[in-house]
C-alpha cells in the first residue's frame, strides 16, 4: 500500500494535492496508485475493476480532475455515466468535494434536475457532468441545437458499475449514444470503466474501443487481504412457500444490533419480511427498526430510507431487492443478509461488499435458505465466489431492437438523412458495426412500410414517420428496457408507491407496501390508481417478474455439490442435514457428476441437465423436435425437463445426436409464451425477431456439446 508521498502523489496537480491533504488521506489505496498513473501518462481508454469501497471514483477523478482543471472552466470536459439516477446523486457530493478550490461545476441531469440547472449548463457548457443513458438520449431528441457546444470539449468520458450495462439493451443503447457524441466532440474522449464485477475483459475491451480493443488499459486490484466471514442457516418453508416465523426471529436476533442490508428476491418478499420484523421490534419496545427499499416503492421514500440509514446512529436495517446492490452510499454497515440464493455469482459478489467498507472491517454475510434447491444453489455460488469465478459479460447479440431505436432517434436529431447518411452512420456506430448490411437495409425499408419513417417526397430524405412520432412523443421512448404497467398508490395525497396491474386487486383488499399495511378503499382503472388507509393485517403483494438466467457453471458446480462427499463448515445443523437428505439419491445410485440422470417419478420422468437456463431451453425445444410430444419445464431454481413415463428417453437422446441440426429447425417447437421479447422487438421483421431470439436464447452448439459429454441414465424412484 502507498502512502501519499509516493511518485502517485506527485503526478497530480498542486490543486489536487492540496485537496488530498485537507481531506486527511494517509496513503492511497491499490487501485488508486495504479489507475492514477495510466490516467496520467497515456492516453488509453481503462477498465478499473475492484472491490466496493476501493476508491475507484477517486482513482478516476483525481487524475481527470488534474487534467481538466485549467480548461474546465469554459467547456464541458467530462462526462459521468451511472445506471441509477440515486448513484448520480450520491457521487454529486463525493466529485465535488474533489472539485474545491478548482473552479469546476458539476453539473447533474436526470429527471428530477430542475429545468433552471440544466439551462445553466446549456447555456454555458463546462466542467462535469452527471447523466444516465435515458438523458443522454433525451439530449440527443430534444437539444439538437446545443449539441455541438455541449459536447465538442469532452475528454472524458466515466462509466460507473460499466458491468450492469455490457449484457444488455440499455448497455447498447449508450454504446451507440456515446458513437454518436463522438461526431461532436473535437477528440474521441478516453473512456474510464468502474466496476467490481467484471471478469470476461476481451468483450469489455471490444465494448470500450471496437477500433483498438488491444490498446485498452485494465487495473484488476486484488480481494486479497479482505477477511470474510459468512454462514448458511437452513430454515424449511412451509405450506406454499411459506417462509417460516423461526427464520424471521433468528434474523431479528442477528441484525438487533448491527446496521444491515437484507436482500430478497422479489418486491413481496421484501415487503413480508419488513412487515414481520417490525412486528417481532415492536413486541421489544423497538419502533420502525426496518425499513422496505424496491423499485416499486416511491423514489421520495427510497431517499429518506436511504438518508435515515446512512444518519443514524441506533442499529437500523433495510429490507431490499438488488435496488441497494449497485454503490449508493448508506453508511458504514456491519452486515448483509440474503434471503434464499442470489442466481448470480457476480450479485453475491456486489451485495457481499456493501459490507466491510471501512480498511480494517471484515466483510459479513449471513445466507439463509429454505428450499433444498435454494440450499444447493447457495453452496454452488459461494464455492464459485471463494474461487474468484464471476459470470462473463457475454454481450448483447445481433441488437436489431436497439437498432429501430435509434434509428428513429438519428432521424429525430438530424431532421432527416439520406439513406446513405443513415446506413453510413450506422456501419459506422459500435453498437451495430457486426450487424449484417443487408438486415439492416431490410429494416429500414420495414420502418418505412410501417410508417415509422417516412421518405420526403423529391428531397429523398429519411424522417420519422407517423407510427415513429407517436413512439417518439411517449413519455418512455428514452428507455429501451421493458416497462411494466402499474397502479400509483396513494395514502391521501402521498404517494407511496406501485403496485402491478397484471395482478387482481379489489377494494377492501389488504396489501403490505412500502414496508406498511394498506386496505385498499378505492381504485381509479382510468387513472391507474389506487387509495388507501392504513390496516392492522395484510398480505405480501405480487409482482410479476422475471428471476434471470442460471449460467451453466453455476449448474455444473452444483451438480458437483451433489455428487461429493464435501463438507461445508459455514453450514448450520439443519443446513447440513439438508444437504445430506438431497445427496441421498445420488449416493444410493452412485450417480457421478459426468452423468446425468432422468429420473422416473410415479407418473412422470423428471430431467435434471444441470447445464444452466439457455441450454437447458434449447434441450426442450431439441426434445420436441424429435418426440413430438408436448415437453415442459417445471419451475424450479434448477431447470427440470418433464416428459412422459413412457418415453424410452435414451432413445430421445440418440435421435437427437444422430441428426444435423440447424437452428431453424428448431423454430416451429417454441411456444408462443417463449419468445423473446424486448420493448422495441414487436416492431420489427418477423425475421429479425426470429434472428434475436436465436443469437439470445439457444445455444445449439452448447446443447449438442452437452449431449456428447454426459453419460445419459434413468433411474427408477418408484421400485
């Protein structure tokens, strides 16, 4: 570790050092003393991966700040991109304390940004900005005029917790943006990467700079050093899932005196949870000791949670979903608890660090479960996190939706483009440069039969179209994610959050939200809302979403669980009594992890591939191809295949390796309901839709490797 007399130190401006010491720094962490330097002597783009509370926003700013700080007084220099608009407003206070004594604005534009700060800034462009990608967008739609003065000046360009964005629609969307700012800008602006979750850094580098992906700098700092302390209770649910009140008491006892996150897997859960807890501080004398936080809950509520954690000085906790698991700072906590297992390794990973913050703190997660699977599934991601393995980013494949997206947006920005400026603009773009010329000809022309544009009559001039306006003029269009519909519920005039429309409700039902119990005494369809009142007893609501995707080495390692004789010494009585029951029939057959086994259950034959969600789907639609019988999922946490008793399902699997197989062929035997479907991919080509599916949720060549590898048996759980 250095200290801040070391040649990091002197690199950086008079200014900065000043700041360094009125703040009272006694060293700099790893990866500042790595990431500073390159920052300060290349000119490379740089990836900074390490642990939460590492000092990456420093790492980053100090040397930018060092940079910037005799020219920012005049230009925009530098851009901060976050996935959450609370980040932005975290990180505000953080990048401007850096900033004293350097006569650099900060500037922030969300939705919730004044108009009177953002005409500031358009006005007279300069120093930093804060933004999320829907912003951005927002910029690119609404001030066209600007954009030139806006962004010529920019040399930076950060990217916080880059990982949420690389796999995804909305990641793609701000890659695009961030190509297209680049026909603004006077220099291509570096850009800086944050994140603590990052492993695949090929794609990372490709996502970054697709012109020179090998001239991508990355600082990987070590975990090394940090102690971890975690544990597994077991508590089983009851009837329906229920979870069990023993669970909720020896978690009141765990976090009674320690300030805690406690992470769920859904919106109900957390509110269950808050509701019971409450419940068992108040039989102790103990008021409002836990506090709800999800997307779902209004933003004004999530603040003063987040604000009471952070300023309070008694032993207080909040029950939340991932909403808490990216960097919002509430405070030095002791603890982080996880209610049944998290489907990914890189979420443990994040949630694990919101503890610990402080040099000399160790890291503290307490893991419960109450399903077997759960319990399995559990063991499986924290012997894959012991390891160092992460989830790689994989990319968001052949992104035709993103594509319709923005080319409606260009259109918008330009006030029209010939075709070869459109197509130019796109080959040229880093979201869409592998995407065939050809469909994106087929595109455009179908954008042009759908009235989403429309060609200037004599001028040849692509504007949008009828159909394109009225999606451009909807409140949504600069998000390209889905957006569920919901009911606002209402306590009198306050707001207190939403609840999904694709669930009933009627009037006199009682609802837990926002950590509180609600009867319902009123509802507006029209309007989409919901009145309520208080209430002395209520039930979780539901919400309807989706868990994500089981990598396959999350599912082979915990085949490996299964078939070993491995004991976990984090594990509790009941834990390890569970764990013993569920090796049982593995140990009975002596199954071992190269095989996997079809096991026969009184009426159905039940598949365990254990080989993650995307090759688990494309084994379904693999076996009604060459059955033609009606094969289900059964919904579990490990993918399970039902099929009839009476298929001989060795013969099923030899069909299917005697064949050559295209992914076309297995179109006609995916349902409906199966389908991917993205917000902006109904609007596209039937044969567009086809290739999005494919390229993201079958994996042909994996299912057929898979078929080689394992040796295939049924075993008979009836005899």
């Amino acid at each position: 570790m250095g200290g801040v007399f070391t040649d990091t130190f002197k690199l950086l401006s008079k200014k900065m050092q000043q700041r360094i010491w009125a703040m009272k720094w006694e060293y700099f962490t790893p990866v500042q003393d790595q990431t500073i330097p390159l920052i300060m002597q290349t000119d490379s783009d740089i990836i900074v991966s390490a642990n939460t509370a590492s000092g990456k926003t420093e790492a980053a700013f100090l040397p930018i700040i060092t940079k910037i700080e005799d020219r920012a007084q005049k230009e925009l220099k530098a851009l901060y991109i976050s996935p959450l608009k609370a980040l932005i407003n975290n990180q505000f206070d953080r990048i401007e304390r850096l900033c004293q004594h350097c006569e650099i604005n900060i500037y922030r534009w969300h939705g919730d940004v004044g108009q009177s700060h953002k005409n500031k800034l358009l006005k007279s462009p300069s120093g930093i900005l804060q933004i999320t990608p829907e912003s951005l967008e927002s910029l690119f739609i609404n001030k066209t005029g600007y954009l030139k003065p806006l962004f010529q000046g920019i040399e930076f360009i950060v990217i916080d917790e880059i990982h949420s964005f690389l796999d995804s629609q909305r990641g793609t969307q701000l890659r695009s943006l961030l190509s297209r700012m680049e026909t603004y800008t006077r220099v291509r602006p570096r850009i800086i990467g944050l994140s603590a979750t990052i492993r695949n850094f090929t794609l990372v580098k490709q996502w970054v700079n697709y012109h020179r992906p090998e001239e991508v700098k990355v600082v990987e700092a070590s975990d090394e050093g940090k102690e971890l302390q975690y544990s597994l209770l077991h508590f089983p649910a009851g009837k329906e899932g229920k979870i069990p009140l023993g669970l909720f008491e020896d978690l009141r006892e765990v976090t009674r005196e320690y300030q805690s996150l406690i992470f769920c897997n859904s919106r109900g859960t957390v509110e269950e949870t808050t509701v019971t807890l409450n419940r068992l501080a108040e039989k102790e004398g103990i008021q409002e000791g836990y506090f709800a936080h999800h997307s779902s809950i209004d933003k004004a509520e999530r603040e003063y949670v987040e604000k009471r954690l952070a300023t309070s000085r008694t032993p207080q906790s909040i029950v939340c979903t991932s909403s808490l698991e990216l960097g919002i700072d509430i405070g030095a906590l002791d603890l982080v608890c996880q209610l049944d297992t998290t489907f990914t390794v890189s979420s443990l990973k994040q949630r694990m660090g919101r503890s610990g913050r402080r040099q000399e703190d160790a890291q503290i997660l307490q893991m419960y479960t109450t399903s077997e699977d759960s319990l399995v599934q559990s063991i499986a991601v924290m012997k894959l996190l012991l390891e160092g393995w992460i989830e790689p980013a994989a990319g968001y494949p052949v992104p035709y939706d993103i594509a319709f997206h923005q080319i409606i947006s260009l259109c918008q920005e330009y006030n029209g483009m010939t075709w070869s400026q459109l197509l130019h603009i796109l080959e040229k773009n880093a979201a869409f440069y592998k995407l065939s010329k050809q469909d994106m000809v087929n595109l455009i022309n179908h954008m042009v039969m759908t009235e989403m544009l429309e060609i200037v009559p004599g001028h040849n001039e692509y504007i949008v179209g009828l159909e394109g306006e009225r999606l451009l003029r909807g409140k949504d269009f600069y998000s390209v994610f889905m957006v569920a519909l919901y009911y606002e519920v209402y306590c009198g005039m306050r707001k207190i959050g939403q609840l999904d429309k694709g669930v009933r409700f009627d009037i006199g039902e009682n609802v837990i939200l926002a950590g509180k119990l609600w009867t319902i005494k009123d509802m507006d369809t029209k309007k989409n809302k919901i009145f309520v009142q208080a209430a002395v007893n209520a039930k979780k609501p539901k919400y309807l979403s989706d868990p994500g995707k089981i990598d396959r080495k999350i599912a082979e390692t915990m085949v490996n669980v299964l078939c070993s004789e491995e004991q976990f010494q984090y594990l509790d009585a009941k834990a390890t009594e569970c764990l013993s029951s569920t090796r049982r029939k593995y140990s009975m057959y002596h199954v071992s992890a190269n095989q996997r086994i079809a096991w026969e259950e009184r009426e159905v034959l039940v598949f365990e591939p254990f080989a993650g969600t995307v090759i688990c789907n494309t084994l379904i639609w693999l076996l009604r191809a060459v059955s033609g019988l009606d094969i289900k999922r059964r919904p579990s946490q490990i993918e399970r295949i039902v099929l009839p008793k009476d298929v001989v399902f060795s013969d099923l699997i030899d069909r299917i390796r005697n064949r050559v197989w295209e992914e076309a062929d297995l179109v006609l035997f995916i349902r409906e309901n199966e389908w991917l479907v993205t917000r902006y991919s109904p609007y596209l080509t039937d044969e567009l839709q086809q290739k999005m599916h494919l390229k993201s949720e079958l994996d042909l060549k994996g299912a057929l490797d898979f078929l080689e590898s394992y040796q295939f048996v049924t075993i008979s759980l009836t005899e």
